[in-house]
C-alpha cells in the first residue's frame, strides 16, 4: 500500500506501507511524515538538529533511524511523548545529551556520539522497563548509567572512560540470592579499567564483562 504520494516527502523520499526512506538524499531537516508513518530512515544525511515538532503527533512511529548525520542536539521533548517508539538509532552523530525517551523504548544506538556522562540525566534508563539493547560504544562516559532495567540483555560500552565499577553497578551486595539473568552481553573493552579488580562484581551475571582483566 502506498501512503499519502501526494505529500511532498513521498516524492524525495520513498513511502511504502508505513515506511518512509529518506536515506542519502542529503536533507537537512526532518521532513513533514504522514500521520500513519511507523518507520523512518533518514540515515547519511545533512541532518543537525531534531526539533520538538518534528515527529509530532506521529502516534505510531515505532523506529526513527538517522544514524550517519550531523545531529549535534535532540530537543528534551521532541521523543518522549511518542506513545509507541521503540527503536532509536542515532549512532555516528554529534550528540552531546540524549533527550528524554519514552518508556517504551526496546533499543537504544547512540554509539559513536560526543557523550559524556553529563550528557546522560541521572536515571535516564531506571523506568525504560522494555529495554534490551543499550548501545554507547566510541562515547566519553565515565560510568554505567544506573540504574539499569532489570529487562536489559546487552549494554555496549566498548571505547569509553568508564575508569571503575563497584559490586552494585551490576549486582547487589545486599542480596546475595540476587541473579541478573537477562543479561547476557556487557562490553568494557576499551576503557581505562581493570576488571580483575572487583572479582565480586559479576556474581550475578550469567558471563563476566568483556574487558580488561
Ligand atoms: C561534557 O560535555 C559537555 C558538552 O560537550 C562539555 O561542555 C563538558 O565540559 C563535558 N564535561 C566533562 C567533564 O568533560
Ligand atoms: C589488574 O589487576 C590485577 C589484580 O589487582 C593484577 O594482577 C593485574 O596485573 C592487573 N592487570 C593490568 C593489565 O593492570
């Protein structure tokens, strides 16, 4: 099913059954998306900003990928009152603070930003209680952002500068019995850490850290 051809967007880009591809096609500005877009690719453009109207009202946007731009900042609201979002690719940017997101959300990529960890708000992930991909690799993070949701399956934090971790970072030192078992997948290669050092760390992960030892 071809959606709305007759908006402007849908002659640049091209719309098909909920879909919008806008890849490689050098725009500069989110464009105006049909009312029932699920799914849009703005991936290797000119992009450097996403603003609070862009994907307003677009109640069944499921996936926003504009991986490979130029996007240096994301409005606080522009993402948070989406009520079915579930991916967000911005991975290879220039993002220096993630926005607010909504709790919906199942996959996060903001590998290779500009992010420090006052890039990301105290708790940002604590209420994401879908989340199962955390992507950060090839950012300045000085820690894991805690707490993390109890529904994570992998977080990638490869090329960082986490420098320590502690026995709760992970795990809970008040409980023992307390296994973590969805998670399966935590990179700290590449930072400037040595996970030998806190042997108690992962005794409730079902695999150690890849990383240092
Ligand atoms: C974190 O990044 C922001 C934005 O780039 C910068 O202003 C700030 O100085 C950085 N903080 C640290 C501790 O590097
Ligand atoms: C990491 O720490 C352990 C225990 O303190 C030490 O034996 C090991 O040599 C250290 N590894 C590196 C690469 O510094």
């Amino acid at each position: 099913m071809l959606l709305n051809s007759c908006l402007p967007t849908c002659l640049l880009c091209t719309c098909l059954s909920g879909s919008v591809y806008c890849d490689d096609t050098d725009i500069k500005n989110i464009p105006a998306l049909p009312k029932d877009t699920t799914h849009f690719y703005g991936r290797f453009n000119k992009l450097t900003n996403i603003k609070k109207g862009d994907f307003a009202g677009l109640n069944h946007l499921k996936r926003i990928d504009v991986t490979g731009n130029r996007i240096s900042s994301i409005d606080e609201d522009a993402l948070r009152q989406l009520p079915e979002l579930v991916d967000l690719m911005v991975a290879s940017n220039e993002l220096v603070q993630l926005p607010e997101l909504p709790k919906t959300m199942v996959s996060i990529d903001a590998s290779y930003n500009k992010l420090n960890s006052s890039g990301i708000k105290t708790e940002a992930f604590k209420d994401l209680n879908n989340l199962e991909y955390l992507y950060l690799a090839g950012n300045s993070l000085n820690y894991v952002p805690l707490p993390l949701p109890e529904s994570l399956r992998s977080i990638n934090l490869q090329n960082n500068n986490v420098q320590q971790i502690n026995d709760d970072t992970f795990c809970n030192s008040k409980d023992i019995h307390y296994v973590r078992k969805a998670l399966e997948l935590i990179r700290l290669d590449g930072n400037p850490i040595n996970l030998s050092k806190t042997p108690s760390a992962y005794i409730c992960l079902p695999h150690v850290p890849y990383g240092n030892y």
